[in-house]
C-alpha cells in the first residue's frame, strides 16, 4: 500500500470512529419503545390554549437585574453557540407507574452565558419565567450558574414544535417538568423569593426528580401459564443514574435483580431494563419494580407526599393458571 492510499485509509477509519462516539445513544429493538422519543409521543401537559407564536415576531425578553435588558429575536438566539443536552423528564403530576415521562435530545443556549453577557447585579438570587400561556416559574441563580439550565431551541434536531414549546423552552437537568416552563415569552432577574404556578396551589416544586420505574411490557393486567417465564421490561429514571431495578412478586421479601439493556453514559436519562419471570404457584400476584440510584437511593413502598411527585414501586398485576 502507497503512502497516500495509506493516509486515506486512516481518515476514514479516523472518521468512522468519531462518528461513532458522537451517536453513543442505544439502538432501539422493537420491544421497547425508542429510547430517544419521538416528538409526536412526547408527553404534553399545559394549563391552557396552546399558544400561537409567529417566528418573524417573537422576542425573549431579559429584564431585571441586569446591566443591559435586552429583547433577543429567535435568529439572534439560534446565532449563538449552542450546546446539545439528551434529557429524561417526568411530570409532577405523574402516578405511580404513570406515562407521563419521555426522552429528547435537546439542543439551545446556556441561561449563564446568555445572562453573563448582559451583565448580571450582585444583588440577584434567581429568575422568573413568563411563559405565552399564562405560566410562571422560577430558578435559584444557583441552579442557574450549577445546573446547566437550557435556554432550548431545537428539539430531537428540529425546531421545538408548538406543542412542546416553540420557540423557547427552558430544561433544568434533574428535576420534574414543572420546571421546564415552554413558550417562554421573557425571563426577570430577581432578587426576591418567588413561588411558582404550581407552588401558588400547593404543590413542592423545588425537589428534583426521585428515583422512579415504570413497566413498558406487558401493558396491562396479564394472564400466564404456571412455571412459564414471563417477559417484563420497563424503563427507570430520576436520581442522577439509575444504577440497578429489582423486581418482587411477595410485597419485597425476595428480590429479583433486571438487566440494564440500555443505558447513555450520561446522567438525567433514562436506562431500560428487562426481567423473566417464573411464577411456580396458580394465583395472582403483583410484580413491583424498585429503581435504585448511583448514590443508593431507592424507590420507596408507598409514597405519601402527594404534591412533591409519586414514586412508589410500580406495580403490575399477573394471574398464573394451570
């Protein structure tokens, strides 16, 4: 082989192998859904009409404390440096078990660099969004500085769709959907205290998301022959990385240890796992699902705070029979 054959046989293989460590995200098989979800499945929750934003005419408005108030126009904003965030995120509101959780890759302006170049006062303690809907909420300018929060203009590799949130949408790595306020129309740099829409009626808004689970397959209540093994598989999430699932059928006397099928190197998504089971007796039974954390944190029985977010085992009923 010629050394210039040679030198391009390397860059290929150069290519190829940077290629592939920018797509580490798992392949999908066909028993679980995409692990990177699809924006038309993406889960939806707003307080009101679904507002009607016109690119051409849209501004983001920073005010407050900052040295030089700016209203940014959405060409403005996708000018600058972007960074790509893949993110799990679940709803507050979200049951035990519940559907309301999904996946998307993420890509927008960090909040501390765009509040940064603005200038920002001593005196500030946080941010307070206005969203096109009505909503408010806020950060800490801890989290801000800490957290990595997302000024998001692209969702899944396309401009957020006026569903989830377009133009802008603000991602706080880590914590329940509360705060993760779409169609932002202004940000306020504060100094004061600041409670958010849900926090006016009740709700704890401030913890991040808990280790949870949830089931993928089999849906629903399921019938199975006795000493045949049952497929299960589902999806845990929350506490940073999720570092293992176990499974009970006897309310968590004895545990069964799922497989991680897929995961990212990444914290704040979700991982799959999937189990087999045997039931050796006729009669019904529940299978529970635990997620436990990389820092030990687990998935508690029952979850009796019920404006912070549930997560309590998940649970599936399964009938065995002869």
């Amino acid at each position: 082989m010629n050394i210039r054959r040679m030198r391009i046989v390397l860059v290929l293989v150069s290519a190829v192998m940077v290629l592939g460590a920018l797509d580490a995200r798992p392949q999908d098989d066909g028993r679980f859904p995409p692990f990177i979800t699809p924006n038309k499945d993406y889960f939806v929750t707003r307080i009101g009409v679904l507002p009607e934003i016109e690119a051409s005419s849209y501004r983001l408005e920073i005010k407050g404390l900052v040295q030089t108030p700016k209203k940014f126009t959405l060409e403005e904003l996708r000018a600058m440096p972007m960074t790509e965030l893949t993110l799990t995120v679940e709803c507050i509101g979200n049951g035990a078990g519940g559907p309301l959780v999904s996946t998307a890759v993420w890509k927008g302006v960090l909040l501390r660099d765009l509040l940064k170049s603005l200038g920002v006062n001593e005196r500030a303690t946080g941010v307070r969004y206005e969203s096109a809907d009505a909503y408010y909420s806020s950060h800490t300018m801890a989290q801000v500085r800490d957290n990595g929060i997302m000024v998001a203009l692209l969702m899944n590799g396309e401009p957020i769709p006026r569903l989830h949130g377009f133009p802008v949408r603000i991602l706080n790595p880590g914590f329940y959907g509360v705060k993760q306020p779409a169609w932002i129309t202004s940000i306020e740099v504060i100094d004061r205290p600041m409670k958010d829409y849900w926090e006016d009626g009740g709700w704890d808004c401030s913890l991040p998301m808990a280790v949870d689970s949830l089931f993928f397959f089999p849906q629903a209540s399921v019938v199975v022959k006795r000493a045949k093994p049952l497929k299960l598989g589902g999806a845990a999430f929350g506490g940073t990385r999720v570092a293992r699932v176990d499974l009970t059928t006897d309310g968590g006397k004895s545990w069964t240890e799922a497989s991680i099928v897929k995961r990212m190197e990444a914290d704040n998504v979700w991982v799959f796992w999937e189990a087999e089971l045997v039931f050796p007796s006729v009669g019904g039974y529940v299978v529970r699902a635990r997620a436990t954390d990389i820092r030990g944190r687990s998935q508690p029985e029952t979850d009796p705070e019920a404006f912070d977010g549930t997560n309590e085992w998940a649970a599936l009923k399964v009938k065995v029979k002869k």
